[in-house]
C-alpha cells in the first residue's frame, strides 16, 4: 500500500494523523481511498476531477503533472505540497 502524508493544516480531516497507508493504482484511486476513510478530504485535494489549484502532489520524489491520472506503485510515497503564501 502506498504511504500517504497528509499536510499539517489538513489534519483536522484525519484526527490528526499525519501518515496513511491506503490502496490504488493511481492518484485518482488514493484520493477515493482516503475519503473513504476521512470523508470530506477529497474535496482539499481535488476540485472537479483535477488536483486543486495551489497544490502540488509528489510521488516518490518526483512533482507529477499527469493529475489524478498519475500512476501510483503498491509501495509509493506521496507528498500533497499546498502552496505556501508570502510577500
């Protein structure tokens, strides 16, 4: 199953679990699997099918731009980057 870390300012989702391990072959299916577990978190990650504005997803290292098509492997780590504000 592929590890998933959850952004500090989306715990509150979660119960305040930073890690998760969930099933799916790509980012679209990850995404379905952990608002399965924490309903409503979809809608911080996706918006209309799409990975959501200001957010970037990394698996296994490397920024992906295939969205939600994005291939994911049983033992992937995925890292959802949300934009960081400044001036």
């Amino acid at each position: 199953m592929a590890s998933v870390y959850i952004p500090a300012q989306w715990r509150d989702l979660t119960g305040g679990v930073a890690e998760v391990t969930v099933e799916g072959d790509s980012l679209g299916r990850i995404v379905a699997a952990l608002d399965a577990r924490f309903p409503g978190i979809s809608a911080r990650f996706s918006d209309q099918g799409a990975i959501a504005s200001g957010l970037a997803v990394s698996i296994d290292g490397a920024i992906t731009a295939r969205g939600m098509l994005a291939p994911v492997q049983p033992h992937s780590e995925i890292h959802f980057l949300p934009a960081i504000g400044g001036g």
